[in-house]
C-alpha cells in the first residue's frame, strides 16, 4: 500500500511538471498595451509647459523620460492634464544617497505652449544631482486613465534658474482598444 501512495505520488508531480514545462503558461491579467518610443532634441533652460498632442485621443497608460541634467539646480518634470499632475522625473537626491531610482508607428506632437512663472527648491537634507537619465518615471511608470480627466495633456519642465535639460527621447505605453 506505502509503494502504491509513492507511485501515485511520483506521477502526480511528474505529470505536474511536464504540464508546466511544455505548456509554457503565462501570467494572467494582462492589460492590452502598445508601448512605443521616440527620439527628441529638446533643451529646456527655463520653466516651461509643452503640449502633447496625436492623431489619435491620447489614452496613455505610461511615461517615461532620457536625457541629461546641465548644472546644479533642480529639475522637476510632471505629466499634467491642467489640473492633475504626476512626477515623471526629477534629479532631487537625498543627500548621501548613493542609491538610484529603479525604475513604433505611434507618435506624440510636442510643442511648447507658455513659459511656466514656477520655480521649485530643494528641502532640506536633498540635493539637485546633475547628469544623465535613462526612462525615468516616477510617477508615470503606470497611469490609470482616470486620474488624468482631461482630453489635453502637457509636460511640465519645471528648470531652477542656471540649470538645464536637455531630453532626448521619450518612451510611452497606450491602451489598446
């Protein structure tokens, strides 16, 4: 009887582990998604508000950033749709950190639409570290649509004076229909 349950047993698990290494199974609650990416050259040297804008309604389910920081002041950039905004990147460091943020055919428009009368400083105990990012976004790594109610959407580039960025590319996922 003992070596009947071990039989039984041993083939369960075998059966168990031939299913889950043939069947390659897959995670489930995937959310359909088209992610794309664009190449920019944008220098920013002063607070400014850009609009996005594409063919199509923009349902963005993310955002993110490259580019370099020129100087030492703080750079603040948010994803904002004029009345809800979300951090996609900052180069705010705490001091004596040495830990860093872990982090196709559609395209978006970015035009410069007002400078921005807005300036940020740093709290205490934080510094502005200069140099370059690759796909930041703090705040933007997943978006729910509906927290950006508005059909408009800006990127704010919030630049202390003496400082500058320069973004180079863009990435950004929408919500396939």
């Amino acid at each position: 009887m003992e070596s009947h349950r071990l039989l039984l047993g041993v083939t369960v698990f075998g059966v168990i582990l031939f299913t889950l290494f043939f069947s390659k199974p897959t995670i489930t609650g995937f959310v359909p998604a088209e992610t794309f990416s664009q190449s920019l050259d944008m220098d920013v040297s002063e607070s400014q508000r850009f609009v996005l804008s594409s063919e199509a309604p923009l349902k963005l389910s993310s955002l993110s950033l490259s580019g370099k920081v020129n100087g030492a002041g703080l750079v603040n950039i948010y994803l904002s749709d004029g009345a809800t905004e979300r951090l996609v990147f900052s180069n705010k460091r705490r001091q004596g950190s040495a830990i860093d943020q872990i982090t196709g055919m559609a395209s978006l428009d970015i035009s410069p639409e007002q400078m921005l009368e807005r300036i940020e400083s740093l709290p205490a105990g934080y510094v502005a570290v200069p140099g370059v990012f690759n796909n930041e976004c703090r705040e933007t790594c997943i978006l729910d649509p509906a927290l950006l109610k508005n059909p408009d959407l800006y990127l704010d580039v919030v630049v202390e004076p003496g400082t500058a960025v320069h973004i180079s590319g863009l990435r950004f996922s929408i919500f396939s229909k």
